[in-house]
C-alpha cells in the first residue's frame, strides 16, 4: 500500500496507564509520516482524558472494559461483531495493534482492515498482514518498530503529554489549598501502582521522604488513586513532622500537572512515573519483577535501583520464592543514597 493510499489510521493500545503513555512517541511519529491521514486512538475509556488534548489525535474510541475478560470454548473465536462493524463503517486503511491479543487481532481482520500490523505473536499473527518481530527491549522502541517499518526514519524517543492551563491552574489551586509553597522544592512519592508484588513498601517510601526531606528542606507530595489511600497512609505516617500533602483521586490530567511541578519523582515501576519522564522530572525507580530495560529510558535524569536477584525479572504478580528478596533486600538507606545523587545532580 502506498503513502498516499492511508487515509484513516487506527491504534489499539488496552489495559494500563504505562502501557497507554507509551505509544504517544508511535503517535507523532505517525502524524509526521501520514500528516493528513486521520488518526484514531482505541484505548480503555478510562483514558479518553490522555488523548483529548493530543493535538496528534483526530478520534478516541473507547473500550467500556478495563481488562477483556478471557473467552472460554467457542467464543473464543467468535468475533465482536458490534466492535467489528464500528470499525468497518470507519473505512480504516492500516490498523496498528499494540495489545496483540485473539480479540483485538480480530477486530481488525474481522473489520477487513486492508493492512494490518502487530507483534509476530504466537496464534494473533496469522491475522496480521505484516507482522513485527521485537527487535529491542525498551517498550518505546518497541512501539516505534511499527512506524519504522512504515519508514519513519526519525530518532525522537521522547515521551510527550499534553496538558492545558485549565488543568495546570486546578492543580495548583488544590495543592495550594493544602499550604504548598510554589517557592519551595517539592518531592513527588508514588507508592502504589500495578500489583502489590511490584510495591517496594508504602512506610519504606515515607522513611525516605522524611531523610530526604530533613537533608534538603523539599516538601513531599504524595500520589495515589482512591483504591490506593491505605498506602497513602502508611507513607504518612512516616512523615510525622514533614510537611506533606496527600494527593488522592485527582483527575489524570490535573494529576499530570502536579507531578510536573516536582523536582524528583520517586516510585515504583507504575503508571505516574511516565508522566514525570514527559515533563523531564528526574525519576528514581525501585524495580522488583519486572524488567527495568523495558520499562526505563537510558537517561542520567532517569534512574532505577534493584535488589539483584537470580528470579528476577520474573514478570509474576505471585512470588514463587520463599522470600521477596528483589524489593525486600532494597534497603531504605540505599535508596536514600541513590535519591540525594540525583537530587544534587540537578545542581550541578
């Protein structure tokens, strides 16, 4: 198919917000190869907010469920119809697949998507017209893959989010609600995201806030979704004495905001950190099962630390070890360490 030929373009990526903030790299690499075609997002509703403001995005479409529930017997290969004829109505000329799963390989093949593109993936690649096989590890790259096979020949891997005034100006009328003083360094804590196993520790978090915040006078903000304030909590109550705020169920957008007004962001491997590496925060990222090559850019502003351990990365949610020893073993001091290094770089 030539250049000319794609007019309408459509890119699946589901499930989480990581998973979500990676292909926005994909999608201005699209917008400069095909500047005219149109270009549709389908992505969990939840996440209609990221793509609102993405001035790379023409149309979101959204899934109403935030996993796909897995299909038993025969209905495993019985299509969604209503999905798929949406998708035929649209007259899409190149369909990107980024979840890669049986239902999503469907809907595109089921649609009769004249070109279709996804992972050379065990069983989902036969319904694919061109099929990508990985050629790197870091989840930005990977994703880009697809728009170099188109012949993207650029080099920006950088994560980009786009967020408004309206969402700057409520995030600051909230943290000043809260006694935040602009003038003074703060400390971004995220000490939920993803499964429990990829938690170093809410109370380890919040002792590392405190010798971090008694070692350069920052005040902490603390991150979390509203399933998340019992960590919230515990972080806090290591931080009696430090001036602190709780930031619990902002919207994305405005949480966005927040984090982009921070000097460090520390955490786990989890969603909000890609909203600091967007906005250029230092990032320092304590990594347990999951592989810090996929999930980290090579950068001095973006760090992590880790516990070695021989089962690691196990990618598991379940331990199968008689101890956590990858996150359990990072001691509070070690990351205190790591935190003030780049902290002080930035002074440098």
């Amino acid at each position: 198919m030539s250049t000319h030929a794609i007019k309408h373009i459509m890119v699946v990526k589901l499930r989480t917000l990581g998973d979500v903030l990676t292909v926005f790299p994909l999608l201005r690499a699209l917008k400069e190869l095909y500047p005219q075609a149109r270009l549709t997002v389908a992505a969990d509703e939840v996440y209609r907010e990221l793509f609102e403001t993405n001035p790379r995005v023409d149309e979101f479409w959204g899934h109403t469920h935030t996993k796909l529930r897995k299909p038993e017997g025969r209905v495993a290969f019985k299509p969604p119809w209503d999905t798929i004829r949406n998708f035929r109505k649209r007259k899409i000329d190149l369909y990107i697949d980024l979840y890669g799963s049986l239902r999503t390989a469907l809907w595109g093949a089921g649609a009769g998507i004249p070109m279709r593109m996804g992972f050379n993936l065990r069983g989902r690649k036969y319904f694919y017209t061109h099929k990508i096989k990985a050629a790197c590890r870091y989840v930005v790259d990977l994703n880009l893959q697809f728009a170099r096979e188109l012949g993207w020949k650029g080099h920006n891997n950088a994560l980009e989010f786009f967020i408004t005034e309206h969402d700057r100006d409520q995030a600051r009328q909230y943290l000043l609600k809260r006694q935040w003083d602009p003038q003074r360094s703060s400390l971004v804590i995220s000490p939920g995201g993803g499964w429990p196993l990829k938690q170093w520790g809410a109370e380890r978090f919040g002792l590392v806030a405190g010798k971090l915040a008694r070692h350069t006078g920052c005040q902490v903000l603390i991150t979390g979704t509203p399933k998340e304030q019992a960590l919230v909590a515990a972080c806090r109550d290591k931080l009696k004495g430090f001036f602190h705020i709780p930031v619990v169920g902002l919207p994305l957008r405005q949480l966005a905001a927040v984090i982009s007004q921070s000097r460090l962001f520390l955490g786990n491997d989890s969603g909000p950190k890609y909203f600091a590496e967007a906005f250029k925060i230092p990032t320092l990222i304590c990594y347990g099962p999951t592989d810090f090559i996929n999930n980290n850019p090579n950068s001095p502003r973006h760090q992590v630390v880790f516990h070695e351990a021989a089962c690691r990365p196990c990618h598991s949610e379940k331990c199968r070890m008689s101890a956590r020893t990858c996150l359990d073993d990072l001691s509070v001091d070690e990351v205190f360490t790591r935190a003030v290094e780049l902290w002080e770089l930035q002074d440098a």
